[in-house]
C-alpha cells in the first residue's frame, strides 16, 4: 500500500500550537485546548476550524458539562498520518505504527533478515492514505550523517538497515536512535522508571548498554554514544592490554553460554544452549545453572557499581534478555551494596518490547513536530 510522504500544510503558530496540544490529549473540546494550549477562546476557534480545513483535526463528538451544556470534542483528522517505530534487534526485528496521537495502529514481528518484510507488513495494516510522517529505527549503535540522511557508524547494524531501508517509502524522514536509550525512554513514560527523573538502565543481553536519564531527557553526548559500556576499558589489570568491546565480549550471552559449558558436569543432564534455559535450569535449583547465574548477578553489580560511581542516578533499571530476569536481582543489590552506596535496583517491567515502545513514542513526537514545524517563521 503506498503512503504519501509530502509535507504537511504550512500552519498559523496557534494553529501548530493547537495541533501539538491535541496530539498529546488525543481528544478535547474548544476550552480544553484553550487552557492546554494557553490561548484564549477565540483563537483556538480560528486555529481549529484553519485545522478541520487542512484535514488535520476533525469532530469526533460532543461531551456534556455539569450545568447540562454540551460542547464540540476534536480528534486528529484523517490527514495527521501516522509513523513507523522499527526495533532491529539482534535476533527479532519489531515494528509499531503508530496515529500521531500515540494510538497504536499496526504491529508486525519478523526476523532480524527480514526486516524489509515487517516493515512492509506494518505499512501495510496503516490506513490507506494516511500520510507517514516519519519512521525511527532503532540500532544497537551510534548514527552518523551521510548525504541528507543517517545510517549506523559500524558495520554492526548498517546491512540489516540498508536491507530495511528498502521497503520505506521515498522521501520518507527517517530518524535513528540508539536502541538503548529507546528503551530507557520506554522505561521513562510507561515502565519502571516512572514517576522518576534521573536513573540508569542497564541492559544486559547479548551486549551490553546503558541508557542515562537525567533530569526526565535522556542523555546522548557529543557524539550519540553516551552509555556505550561496550567502550570501558577490560580487562584492566598488570599483564593484560584491554581489547576493544572486550567488557561487552565477557558480559555478553555467548559468554555466559560458555561459563556454564564450562562449570556443566556428567549427570547434569543437556548443558543449556540458550540464556532462557540457563536460567530456566536455575530458577528449577539446578546447582550448576544457579552457580553461573549467582556468578553473572555479581558481574552485572560491578558494572551497576561502575555506573553508580559515574552517575549517581539512584535507581538502575536492569533490562535485555538476561539483566531484566529477576533472578539476578539478589545477586546485583548485594554487589552493588558491597561497592557502592545505596542505590535502588529493580527489573525492566517492558522486558523485549521496551525498544519498540520508546522508539514509537519518540516517532510520535517527531512526527507531530513535522507537521508543526511548518508553523514556525
């Protein structure tokens, strides 16, 4: 299904403003946006009906008063369009379309090789003729600028992504973000972390990342590597040089895999091939399993230990595929009360979907500024 990428109507300032403000209530009446937006009555009238006229808000009904008065309630028209959230995991590809109110309109899950196929599946469960207004993908690395566009900086992500890049329409603006900091935003509005301003997330999967919230913003740096533990020197002791991502070599599951081929005896039974039944094995008191498992617990508080001394966040948000199971919990609480000060740890309430909802949600809110950013002189 083809969907119309051309810009959005140039808009009076109050009519962006009423726009912006609409999109974040997903309905309300004429005071409403009035006292929402901080314009008086007439001139929301004037940017509402300039709005209903460009087709990007539209009457979805009346809501009656107290005193029995009945008024106008608005939604976003049919020309608002909508954004693509794309998750290119290491092993799943996830893709969320989302309505430019935050309304989730289409979902598709496919491997990390066919991409282009999710995306096309999520396109094509969008409105017809719903105009895209812009796609965030998310990658397990930092950006950087090529021609008018972004791609990955390494090899890590960059073929998958130019093999996705295919199925999105031409022209269409397409903004990436690091995979981790999609997630901490998740955790951020709707996960663990709500209600909190300043913490880490730390994932721990088959890499490792942190995500910085400071202040409700998530913290990016100057080059958009911000939390790139990866990065830390390791090992650091007499005798050994560290390696590049060797931290992110030894923290990650392929790792963990082999520590606990190593500690498996005869009798124990199959040695697990993957985290979930590793973990699985120890959550049954396998002694093996729960040995490695305890083992990893201590290594994910020295990191958290690490992180702590850096940022002070008072809470850490343990996340991926293995830091978010809450077998770990006991382990990196103790750790990191044994090196550090006290600092609260608690599991990712999101788990997997994490990235694909903080990618969503930041689609969303590109998407509204680049109907609204028309508006401006």
């Amino acid at each position: 299904m083809e969907h119309d990428v051309a810009a959005a109507p140039r808009l009076t300032e109050s009519a962006g403003a009423v726009f912006a403000v609409l999109a974040q209530a997903g309905s309300a009446t004429r005071p409403q946006l009035a006292s929402l937006a901080g314009l008086s009555k007439p001139t929301v009238s004037a940017a509402v009906a300039e709005l209903q006229g460009a087709r990007l808000a539209a009457l979805s009904g009346t809501a009656s008063s107290g005193t029995g008065r009945t008024a106008a309630v608005y939604r976003l028209g049919p020309a608002a369009g909508a954004v693509l959230a794309v998750d290119l995991g290491p092993a799943l590809t996830r893709v969320r379309g989302c309505a430019l109110d935050g309304t989730l309109l289409a979902e598709a899950t496919g491997s990390r090789a066919g991409a282009a196929d999710a995306v096309r599946e999520a396109l094509g469960a969008l409105p017809a003729g719903a105009p895209l207004r812009g796609v965030v993908v998310a990658v397990g690395d930092v950006a950087e600028r090529q021609g008018a566009g972004m791609r990955p900086a390494t090899a890590k992500a960059g073929p998958v992504f130019d093999a996705m890049a295919v199925a999105l329409p031409p022209g269409v603006p397409v903004h990436l973000e690091n995979n981790v900091n999609c997630a901490a935003l998740a955790e951020l509005h709707e996960g663990a972390a709500r209600g909190r301003r300043t913490f880490g997330y730390l994932r721990i999967g088959v890499g490792v990342g942190l995500g910085i919230v400071i202040g409700g913003r998530v913290v990016r740096g100057a080059n958009g590597a911000a939390g790139e533990l990866a990065r830390l020197p390791y090992p650091w002791d007499e005798g050994r040089e560290p390696r590049l991502e060797a931290l992110e070599d030894y923290m990650g599951a392929r790792s963990l895999l082999r520590r606990a081929a190593g500690a498996w005896r005869d009798g124990d039974g199959p040695c697990p091939r993957t985290t979930e039944r590793l973990f699985a094995l120890a959550a049954q008191g396998l002694e093996p399993a729960r040995a490695v498992v305890a083992r990893h617990a201590a290594d994910v508080g020295r990191l958290a230990a690490a992180v702590v001394a850096v940022l002070d966040p008072g809470l850490i948000v343990l996340g991926g595929g293995t830091g978010a199971d809450p077998q770990l919990l006991p382990g990196v609480r103790a750790e990191l009360a044994r090196l550090s000060w006290p600092t609260e740890v608690v599991s990712s309430t999101l788990g997997e979907l994490g990235t694909v909802v903080g990618a969503a949600r930041l689609a969303v809110a590109r998407g509204v500024q680049n109907v609204t950013e028309a508006s401006r002189p």
